[in-house]
C-alpha cells in the first residue's frame, strides 16, 4: 500500500475573517513565516502558541509547545507568564484553555488579568464534538432517568466535546476523559456510580470499556435522532453499564479490519498502531493502541527496523515518518484520513491573528461564558487530579 498524498486544495476561510485575510493569502510562505518570526519575538514570554500533534508542519513549526489533548490541557493550566494563548487547534482545545487558564486561584494570582485565548480560525471544530449538543444530551440524560437512577449514572465525556457538555458533568458529579487517561476516568466513575454515560465517542468509550472486562452487550448506542430511549429497550437500559453516545471521528472511522489484514499479509512482522477513536473492529486487531502522544513515545522507544502501519490523522503519520528514517513506517488506509478542520489552520490565519494581536486589535478570542465555564472546570478538575 503506498502513503496517499496530502491534497493541495487550500480550505476555504471562513466567512468572519474572510476579507480581512485575502491580502495574507496572496503573500509568499517565507514573508508569511518572517511575518509571524517577527510577531513571536516582538511579544516574548507573553504570547505561547500551543499546537496539537496534528497540524500540519508549517504550522508546528511555529508553535512553542506541542500535545496531545491532555498535555494541552495541562500546558495551559500551568501557563505562568503568558497572556495571551495562540491555539493552533480545534475549537475544544481552545475554550479548555481558557477555562483553565483563566481558573479562579490563576486570575487572582495575576491580579484579575485574563488570559485571552484565540483560535487562528473560527471555523477550526470538531466534527465529533458536533455530534452532541447539550440539548441532546440533557434530553437522553431526561428520557433515561424514567427507566433507571440517574443519580447512580455518571457522565463522562471525552474532551472532544463543547464546554457546554463539561459544564453538564461537571453539575451531575461526572468528569472529562482524553484518550490518555480514559481508563482511569472510567474507573474513577465507577467508584461513584453504577454506569456511565460515555460521550461524544463511541469508539473510545466502548474500546476503553472492552479492556476493563465490560462486554459489548451492556454498552447500549444511545441514537440521539431516535425518539425512544435513543433506540434501544428499556431492558437494554437497565442492564448497562456504559450508554455511549452514537458519535464518531470521521477522520479514524476511515481505518478498517481489511487495511489490517493486506498490511500483515504484505509486511511480516509489521506491528499496528491506532487511536482508540477507531472502530472496535480495528482496535481490537492493533498491536498498540493510544493517545497521539503514546503513538509518538511508541515509536520513538522502538529499535531501528521496526515496521509500523498508524492508523491516525495523516499530517501526525507523515512527520513520524519523516522524523523516523530508521523504522519504516506506513500509513494505515489507502485513502485520505485527515483532520480537514485543523487544517484549517494555516500560515495566513496564523500570522493574521499574530499582527492583529500586536495591532491592539485582537480577533477570533474565545471566551466560555461565566457559568459554563465554572462547571466545566469542575469536570476538568476531577479530570486533572485522575492519577
Ligand atoms: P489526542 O488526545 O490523542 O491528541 O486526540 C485528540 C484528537 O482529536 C484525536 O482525534
Ligand atoms: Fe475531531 Fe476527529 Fe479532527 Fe480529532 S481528528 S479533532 S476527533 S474530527
């Protein structure tokens, strides 16, 4: 299987922003990165640009911290001397940053200065933190609670996901999950509860779910399109231990069983590396499966020789293999799997947001309002201090 190329087509800007960067994109890729040099230096320990692992290089390269979800997370709760953050993300990343970075003890410790939080382009989401509104959710959370004790269910939801749906575990005693620290979420939710309501991602919750012993047949789908019980029975309720949401990552569901089986066939010895946002189909067939960080250390730590095929966003797949000539390294899908909406994230958005940033003229904050904001840092919180 050969390594598909990443299309060149240059995504559309969104419409907030887009008259204001036509004269970035005609600009040349060296005067854009003298452009945004020029910013970086000017503003020092001010401005920290965080970026998550899959972005695509021209922008890492500008960043001063790299992450995955979690460490993200935690590089803006710690931020001491920045004030402000430039997330080269998605729109989750960029609101958990505010929250945490904006905690009560952190404002008062600047003396009521915020923290302004800008994502380089608004239309920078998530299609699987899509999947769920909060009004969706609070309807299943209502619907259920005629068949079993809600107060005994605790909602988990994996960090891909709006503040909103924090805010919501954070009011009913449930917590935020990565796919680094799912597991120990999980636990920590059964120590309090007797299930969990697990969303946006299925894949997550149910692959998790799989590896502490919970079979399949009490992980009902709750289908939030579907006017009864999400589509299931009542019995099928009641006998749950995870109610997972019906959502996805269109960017891992792409992964199949049969991509696995031509690499093993074709490449002896090859070993499987996922994230856990694939299908259980594949998941169960990997090797190793794990966060993008644990996919980076995995094979990093691995000896020269080592033969690979990851299945995850293809910018992340492409820099391991670039970065690692001594293994050989395939990506896991004949097709295209990249996150088109952080890529999104470009050199205009960047150096756009950058000069404005130094102009006085800031754009594109995020700021989650007050009493969203409070709960979700509880969830975020409970998430933070799970060993
Ligand atoms: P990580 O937390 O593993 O970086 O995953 C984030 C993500 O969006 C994967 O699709
Ligand atoms: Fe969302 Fe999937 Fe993109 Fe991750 S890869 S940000 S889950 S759409």
């Amino acid at each position: 299987m050969t390594t598909p190329t990443l299309p060149t087509v240059t995504p559309t800007p969104s419409p907030q922003s887009a008259h204001e960067l036509a004269p970035y994109k005609t600009r040349s890729n060296e005067e854009l990165i003298a452009r945004i040099t020029a910013v970086r230096e000017e503003l020092g320990d001010s401005l920290l640009i965080l970026g998550h692992h899959y972005q695509q290089d021209e922008v890492v390269e500008h960043t001063d911290l790299r992450g995955d979800s979690y460490q993200l997370s935690e590089m803006a709760a710690q931020s001491e001397t920045c004030r402000t953050i430039v997330f080269c993300g998605v729109h989750f990343m960029a609101e958990t940053a505010d929250i945490l970075a904006n905690r009560p003890d952190k404002l008062a410790a600047r003396g009521g200065q915020r923290v302004r939080v800008i994502l380089p382009d608004m239309a920078a989401g998530c299609s699987m933190a899509d999947m769920a509104a909060i009004s969706q959710v609070e309807a299943a959370w209502e619907d259920m609670s005629d068949v079993i004790d809600t107060e005994r269910v605790i909602p988990v939801t994996y960090i891909n996901s709006a503040a909103s749906l924090k805010a919501f575990c954070g009011k009913h005693g449930g917590i935020v999950c990565t796919s680094s620290n799912a597991r120990a979420v999980l636990q920590w939710a059964f120590e309090r509860g007797d299930r969990v309501f697990f969303f946006p991602d299925q894949h997550l919750g149910r692959n998790t779910a799989l590896t502490m012993g919970i079979g399949e047949d009490q992980m009902p789908v709750w289908d939030p399109y579907e006017l009864e019980l999400g589509g299931n029975e009542e019995q099928a309720i009641r006998d749950s231990r995870v109610i997972l949401w019906k959502g996805h990552c269109s960017v891992h569901q792409m992964f199949r069983p049969e991509h696995v089986a031509q690499f093993r066939q074709q490449h002896p010895g090859i070993k499987i590396l996922v994230h856990p946002e694939c299908p259980r189909e594949v998941n169960d067939l990997a090797d190793v499966s794990g966060s993008t960080g644990l996919i980076i250390k995995t094979v990093k730590n691995s000896p020269p020789g080592t033969k690979w095929a990851i299945g995850t966003e293809l910018h992340l797949v492409n820099r391991l293999k670039a970065e690692h000539p001594e293994q050989e390294i395939h990506f896991l899908s004949p097709v295209v799997c990249m996150c088109a909406t952080m890529y999104r994230i470009d050199l205009p958005h960047l150096c756009w947001s950058l000069e404005n940033l130094r102009e006085g003229t800031p754009v594109n904050t995020i700021e989650v309002p007050e009493e969203v904001r409070k709960w979700s840092l509880v969830a975020l919180e409970r998430m933070l201090a799970v060993k």
